[in-house]
C-alpha cells in the first residue's frame, strides 16, 4: 500500500506499552514520596514534647530509679531492648503523663537517636503524690551503630492531673 494504511492495518500494530507503565511509576513514586514527607511531618508534630515551667519547677520531685537494660531474641531473629525502672513521685502533685526522651548514642558518643516513651499515662493511670510505679520501655528498631550502653533518659513532658492538686 502506500502512505495511507487501512484501519485493520492500525489494529494488527502493537502499541509500545513502555511509555505508559514508566508514567505510572513516575506517578506512583511522586505520590508514595509524598505520603511519606506528610506523614513524617506529621509524626514529627505529634512527639513535640514541651517542658512547662510548672513542669520543669517540679522535675526534682520525679525521680527515675532501679533503671536497667536487657535485650532479647525474638521469634522474628530480631533483637527487643528493654529499658525497665521505676519512677518515683516524691512531692505533692498527682502527675497524669510522664514522658521520657531516651537518647541513643553511637560509640563516639554522638546522638543517633531519640525516642520518646510515656513512662505514666493513660494505661497506666496516674502517679499520685508519694508514689512508686515501674516501667518497662521496648525497643524493637535501634540503629546499628548504637554503642549498646544504656541510653540517657530524659523528662520531656509532664501533665498534671487536674482537680487533685
């Protein structure tokens, strides 16, 4: 034939599938990077822990005690950490949330990671004036440079309990 090709001629072409399943991955990508910035926005807004100056005034009453650590296997050929203690409430507050920042540091004793843990909280009730309570903090997904020593705990929020003070 010539120039011109009949329609059964067009549809016997195949057509290359290469361009669209490259955009569709394209497209794909873009939108699994931007969940992904969104959602770590979002965590990182969510663990902002804040100190008040009533908190931080009654910090010398709180006190971490019996701190250990010990790690485990599990199941799943994974390493869990435990970091177990008590905290104990010496003044005259009840305290409704307690949250801790534990500070993981590499062998050269730069801070690699931070993770935040509520020691007294919902599931745990409140710690009232004199009290004692024990914890036990898990960690499943340290960095591989953690120097294995104990991390350095750190009050990072405190709620007092309304109406009881």
């Amino acid at each position: 034939m010539g120039v011109l090709e009949t329609g059964s001629e067009l549809e016997r072409q195949p057509r290359d599938p290469v361009p669209l399943v490259i955009g569709a991955i394209v497209v794909l990508l873009g939108a699994g990077v931007a969940f992904y910035v969104f959602w770590q926005s979002q965590q990182r807004q969510e663990t902002t822990a804040v100190l008040t100056p009533e908190a931080e005034a009654y910090l010398p009453f709180l006190d971490l005690i019996d701190v250990e650590m010990g790690a485990a296997d599990t199941f799943l050929e994974q390493t869990l950490v435990e970091i177990t203690g008590k905290i104990n409430n010496r003044g005259d507050k009840s305290v409704a949330l307690v949250e801790i920042y534990c500070v993981f540091r590499d062998i050269n004793g730069i801070e690699i990671a931070r993770e935040p843990r509520v020691v007294i909280g919902s599931k745990t009730g409140p710690l009232a004036p004199q009290e004692e309570k024990s914890f036990r903090l898990a960690f499943d997904n340290l960095p591989a440079d953690w120097n294995q020593a104990l991390p350095n705990l750190f009050v990072a929020q405190i709620v007092f309990e309304e109406g009881l003070d």
